[in-house]
C-alpha cells in the first residue's frame, strides 16, 4: 500500500520534472533562435535564420502541450471517467452509483448528454462524459481535459449493439496509453421483463460479450482490465430516489416485482460488482493516481519526443538528399566547366591551325607571283580579320552552350528539391519541412543565377583578344622588310623564312588564348566554389543545428527514464531497479532493469501487456542479448526500435552519472 506522504513525494517529484522538460524546451528554443555565424552570405544568412525560426515555432507547439500538463494532472481524489456512444446508459450508471434522483436520466432522445458533468461519489469524483460519437466535438476540449483528470475509464456499451471499432479508437485517442479502462455492458430491457426474468442475461449477450471484449483488447491493449455486466437502471431502483414520474412508476413495479427487497434489486442489477471494483480502486487510490498521473507524464514527453524525432528524422533525410543532390549537380558543372575549356581551347587551336596553313599558302604564292607589298599587308589584314571573327564565332558559342547546359543542371537541382517538397508528408508535424526545402530551393536558384551571370566574363575576355591578334601581327613586317629588301634571294629560302615567321606568330596567338581562357574558367569555377559555399555553409549550420537537439533528445529521455524509474519503483515496491517506458505506434512498452525475479502478477498495476515488458539483469545483458537492428542499421519492429530506445536511454544515463 502506498502511503499518502510517498504520493505527495511523487507529486513533488512529477512537478520538478515536468518544470525541468518545459526549461529544456525553452533552452532549445532559444538555441534554435542563434544567428547564422557567417555574415557574408547575406542572402543565405536571411534563408538560415528563417528556418531555424520555423524549428523555434514547432517548439514552442511542444512546450505547450507540456503546460497544460501541469495544471491538468489531478492528484487529491480519484477521478473515474465514463465514456460510451449515446444512449448507451452513462447517465443513468452513475445516477445508480450515487443513489440519485434521476435528474440526469435521458428520455432516450440522442445526445441527451452535452456536456462534461462531475458527481461526487464516496470521495471519488465520478465524470459523465457527451456521447462519444457524432457531436461531441463542441465540447471536445472539456472532453479531453477531463479525460486528463480521469484515473480510471469505464466504457459503457449497450446490451443491443457491440460496439463500432472507429468510436473505441476514437477513444484511445483520447485516452492515449496512462488510463485504466473497463467496460461496462449495460442490459436494456424494461422492468417488466423482472415479471418473470430471474436473471439479466439474454440470447445475445455473450455475442456481445465476447466480441467486445475481444475489440478492448486489441485496441486498448494492457490498458483494457475487464468487463463487468449489469442493468443499470435497475440498480439506480434499487438505490435512487427517482422525482420523474415514469422513473418512479418504475421503481414502484421493481419494488413489487422483488417484494419491496432493495438488496434483491441489487444483486440483479449486478451494480454491486461495479462497486466493488470501483471501491478497490479507492483503497488502492494513490497507486492509481500515481499510475495514471506518472503515464500521462511520460506520454506528454513521448508525443514531444516522438515529434521533435519525426521533424529530425524527415529534415534529416531531405538535407542529406539535397546535399547529395548538389554534389552530383555540383560535381556536373565542373565536369562541364573543364568540358567547356577542353572544347574550346581544342577548336581554337584547330582553327589557327587552319588558318596559319592558309597564311602559308597565301605568303607562299605571293613570293611566288611577286606580289608587291601592300597585296601581302592587305592578306594579312584579311587573315586578322578571319581570326577575329571566327574566335568572336567560337566563344560566344561555347559560352551560349556552357550557359545552356549548366542553367539545365541547375534548374534539374531546383527541380528536384522543389520535388521533395512537393511530397514531404508533413501532415501533423509543427516543423514545416516544406518550408525550409523550399528555402534551399531558392538558395539553389540564387546560386545558379550567380553562377551563369559570370559565364559573361568569357565573353569580355573576346575584347582582349583583338589587341592581342594585332600585337602578333606586327611578326609578318619581318617577312616583308627580309623579303623585299633582298629580292635576289631564292624563293625557297624566302618561303621557309616566311613560313618559320608565321608560325611563330600564331603560336604566340595560341599561348596567350590558352593563357587567357584558363584564367576566365579559372575565374568562373572559382565564383562557382564561392557561391556553393554559401550553401554549403548554409547546410552545415542547419546540420550543427539539428545535431544540438540530439543532445536534448537525450536529456528529455532521460527525464522519461527519471519518471519511469520512480512509478515502477513505488508500484512494484523495488529500490533496486531502473525502468524506461516509451509508445511505440501508440502502444506502451517498459524495459526494467534489475528485475528478472519479479512475479508477473505485480505488473498488474502497471497496465502494460506483459509481452510488452522486458526484465534484464543489467545494462549489459540489454545491450548484447538480443540484435536490435537488422543490415541496413534500422530496427527489425517494433520491439527492436523500442529496446534500441531503451539501450540509448540507459547508456547515456550510465555516461552522465559515472
């Protein structure tokens, strides 16, 4: 039996820890908040901060569900809760319960109830919840802040209908995992059946019975405890005091069918076994309030968890796609960029080639036909003219391609981050993920755009090259001053002169193109380096981010541990164990160590399926006893990523304390 003053430790225990989560939230909202380290990406600095304030937003969503908890948990009374579709007979249990007048009792119109009520009952708070299905969402709120209160749920189900799976899931819903639930299936038959009725079980209600209790134990699992069957109206005759005239028209047959023996009504009823189970629940109180209180806890961080985990998880993996998105993207441009420079260089030279061998020729039949002077000069010119053109041909081709071809990879890159925007399933989650790739995706066309925009320095570097084939030019006035001003030289050797010049000449002209097209490519593999290292700084720092919370991640578990460790401790009268109890797909599930001899019987107050509950000696045989992942690294089921959970959770506390 747990004392009142352990349940008040508890309480104080519970408070801290819950204070201790919100001030956790609060740091790492305030981490989440520190400006981009480098200044001088200004527009990758805006995009940055801009995400880190939409991860700061999701958490502040957190830190509000935890707020609620604590003011919501009720410790001073046990509070029982009882939900059922309309008309199913909450009501009038309860009326039966109190011994009350009736007052409260439908006509049997739907959605007589419509609003949360709370009785006193043996001080027990006893909570009339709406008709679970079809309207209660009006009132839903007071719904599920009730529910926060309630130490213990009956379910109340009609004799004439087994109950609709999608209204008991609606009910986990709210209930979540921290509450014990029965359910109560309540006879409907008219007091006149007692006529001749000795007993209040039918034709069909072990159907009912039967497929009920099988629907509560898949959906509610260790938490479902029972079934009780009873005729609740026929309990509030023998313990109410009806005011309404046909409540006490029936009272008055009951009376007369039962010679006037209350205590007769009431075995029929089978009310008396409600009683029964609700009065151990009092004598047994505060293991109930700190059950119930301590798992409401521990879901609150789990769901905060499991959503600060899920965000992390999906932005993971959609930055380590970027990432690897722009490093092909990024590993194509510079393969394109040398692609480019090869080209280019190779067609130039191919075409002075061409054109130094039509020099020669030209030369050649100009010392062969004697030409004068200005004929020769006037060829020259023409070749210059040649050069220039077909180079001025030859870079803005290379240039419109080299522009085409990276702006088609680049608007590949943005079209895939746009994609994996596109189908981020962000349904439920308070980061919005979407947003942040879309922010990337704009870093990727703010990059791009940069990134073509120096493609023009090529085009500039054209002008340059006028001076330069000039320059070179000024070689041929050798040939003319040797060749005329000696004319009785053989024509051979004035050829081979002639041709020795010009090829010198263009070679000259090769030198400083090549010369000058590896700095431009230079320059614009350089301007590209610096424009993804904004992004890539800016993916750093988002990852730098993302790894903080891995470390609060941690010290929220660890408040999870905490919180297990103390409830198993009280609830199953151990000091010589740790626990960790987590949600995995909705469904509790608790790790003890130091408990290996524990009966089973003791974990009935836990409210957790025992194949849900794993005992080990210590660390060490949790961690090397089983295979928690399988090849790829990621947990085989459900149990795997739970006890892989568990293994993360005692490590690291080993590693804090030690």
């Amino acid at each position: 039996m747990i004392t009142q003053e352990s349940l008040f430790r508890f309480k104080e225990f519970i408070d801290s820890k819950v204070k201790n989560v919100l001030d956790l939230l609060k740091t790492i909202q305030a981490d989440s908040q520190s400006d981009f380290e480098n200044a001088s990406f200004e527009h990758i600095k805006e995009n940055f901060n801009s995400i880190k304030q939409n991860i700061s937003d999701g958490i502040s969503k957190f830190e509000k569900i935890l707020q609620k908890l604590d003011k919501e948990l009720a410790w001073e009374d046990l509070c029982v809760g009882f939900f059922g579709e309309t008309n199913a007979g909450k009501s009038t249990l309860i009326e039966a319960l109190i011994g009350g007048d009736g007052r409260s009792i439908g006509d049997g119109r739907k959605d007589f109830t419509r609003e949360v009520k709370h009785f006193e009952y043996q001080n027990i708070k006893l909570i009339d919840m709406p008709g679970i299905e079809g309207r209660e969402r009006h009132v839903e709120r007071e719904i599920k802040r009730a529910v926060r209160k309630a130490h213990i749920i009956f379910y109340i189900i009609s004799s004439t209908k087994e109950p609709e799976r999608e209204t008991l899931n609606k009910v986990k819903s709210y209930l979540g995992s921290k509450t014990k639930i029965y359910s109560v299936i309540n006879v409907r038959c008219g007091i006149d059946a007692f006529k001749y009725k000795k007993s209040i079980e039918g034709d069909n209600l072990s159907i009912i019975f039967e497929r009920t209790k099988t629907s509560m134990n898949e959906i509610f699992g260790g938490c479902y405890d029972g079934m009780i069957v009873c005729h609740a109206l026929l309990g509030f005759y023998a313990k109410g005091r009806p005011k309404q005239d046909n409540l006490k028209d029936g009272q008055r047959k009951a009376l007369e069918y039962f010679g006037k023996n209350r205590d007769a009504i009431l075995q029929m009823s089978r009310l008396n076994e409600l009683e029964t189970l609700i009065s151990y629940g009092t004598k047994n109180v505060n293991a109930e309030i700190i059950r119930s209180n301590a798992y409401e806890a521990i879901g609150a961080i789990s769901s905060t968890l499991g959503r600060i985990i899920k965000n992390k998880k999906e932005l993971d993996l959609n930055i380590k796609q970027c990432e690897n998105n722009f490093r092909q993207k990024k590993e194509e441009i510079l393969n394109t960029i040398a692609k480019y420079k090869n080209e280019a260089t190779t067609e130039i030279e191919i075409m002075l080639d061409n054109e130094r061998n039509e020099l020669v020729e030209k030369v050649y039949k100009a010392i062969d036909n004697e030409l004068t002077e200005e004929q020769i000069k006037n060829e020259i010119k023409k070749t210059e003219k040649i050069i220039a053109r077909e180079l001025k041909e030859k870079l803005n081709e290379v240039v419109s391609s080299l522009n085409e071809e990276v702006g088609k990879v680049m608007e590949e890159l943005q079209g895939r981050i746009a994609l994996q925007g596109k189908f981020l399933s962000i349904l439920g989650l308070e980061i919005n993920i979407k947003e942040i790739i879309e922010k990337l995706e704009i870093s990727a066309l703010y990059i791009g755009k940069q990134i073509l925009e120096s493609l023009l320095a090529i085009r500039m570097f054209f002008f340059g090259l006028l001076g330069i084939i000039a320059g070179v030019f000024v070689f041929f006035k050798k040939i003319l001053d040797w060749f005329f001003g000696d004319p009785e030289k053989r024509k051979k050797d004035a050829k081979m002169k002639a041709r020795y010049e010009i090829k010198k000449a263009i070679d000259k002209i090769k030198k400083e193109i090549t010369k000058g097209l590896n700095k431009e490519f230079n320059n614009i593999s350089s301007n590209f380096y610096i424009q993804f290292k904004g992004f890539e700084n800016q993916i750093r720092g988002l990852r730098k981010c993302i790894a903080e919370f891995n470390k609060y991640i941690m010290e929220l578990k660890k408040f999870q541990r905490e919180i297990s460790t103390e409830m198993c401790r009280l609830l199953l009268g151990r000091e010589d164990i740790e626990a960790y109890i987590d949600k995995i797909n909705s469904r509790p599930y608790i790790c003890i160590l130091g408990a290996t001899n524990i009966e089973e019987p003791n974990f009935k107050d836990l409210s957790i399926d025992l194949e849900h509950v794993w005992c080990f000696n210590d660390i060490e045989e949790l961690e090397h006893r089983y295979t928690y992942k399988n090849s790829d690294g990621e947990p085989q089921d459900d149990k795997s990523e739970f006890l892989n959970r568990a293994v993360e959770v005692f490590l690291y506390n080993q590693k804090t304390t030690a």
